[in-house]
C-alpha cells in the first residue's frame, strides 16, 4: 500500500527561534492510495502526533516516538481505521522520515514508512517574527507512506 498524505501540522506551543518542547500535531486529508494487495482501500487521511524538543532551526531529531491513525476508504464507500506506532528517524529542519508497525485494524503487523515535508518558510516569515505572539503555531505538510 503506498499512500499520498498532506494537511496542516499544529504546533503546541508554537514554534520558536529556540529550542522548546513542542508537541506536533499532523491533521491530515484524505489522499490518494495504490493498493498493491487487493484490500480495496482507494484512500487514507493520516492523523499523527509526536512531543520533542524543537525550534525553528532545529528539528526533532532520531528516535523521537508517536502514534497516528489512519482512517481508510474503501472502493465500496466503506471507512475503517488503523493505528500506527511512529518512530522519527533523520528528522531535519523541516523533514521528517518515520517508521515503525501498524498495530491495530487493517494491515496490522505490516511495517510503515514514510516521509512528510513541513512548509515552514510558506507558513511565515512568521517563525521568528512570530515569536513575539507565540511562534508559529501551524503549516502545511505534505509526503508520503508506504504499509507493507
């Protein structure tokens, strides 16, 4: 299964020019899917959040865990949904690569994969102008995943 994803990322607190324990929150749109395995599914909105230490410039860094649900559309019109187990792994700036299982609903065991790019630049000159009304507290996100 390889899926587009793309939506908003909330920061909480917003993003500053230093570094902060921040807690991301990926809400995302229902996107396109190919399904390799015959299950039906046609589309997926990915949901996810992690906590960390972060800024502006400085990303969250290797092993920096979260979760996320995946909520399915089926050729049928038929929704269902999978949680996930997320791993941050070479996380920069505004990049950010995650792996890890699925661990509940459909696909459940298979390993995910996956990169989402962060538009901090688009969203604000904002990050330090920002950090006068709270930092940058959102942006679009965009990427993709692959189950299986």
């Amino acid at each position: 299964m390889h899926c587009a994803s793309g939506g908003t990322a909330n920061f909480t607190p917003g993003l500053m020019p230093f570094p902060k324990r921040t807690t991301v929150q990926f809400d995302g749109e229902n996107k396109k899917c190919i399904d390799l395995t015959d299950t039906g599914i046609v589309s997926g909105t990915f949901n996810g959040a992690f906590t960390a230490t972060m800024s502006c410039e400085v990303g969250a860094g290797d092993g920096v865990d979260g979760t996320a649900e995946i909520t399915w559309k089926y050729d049928d019109g038929g929704t269902s949904k999978s949680t996930v187990s997320l791993t941050m792994s070479g996380q920069t700036l505004n990049e950010a690569r995650f792996e890890d299982y699925v661990t509940d609903g459909p696909l459940e065991g298979e390993r995910l994969e996956g990169t989402f790019s962060v538009d901090l630049f688009s969203a604000g000159a904002s990050c330090t102008a920002g950090s006068f009304t709270g930092g940058l507290k959102k942006a679009p996100f965009e990427g993709s995943y692959t189950i299986g």
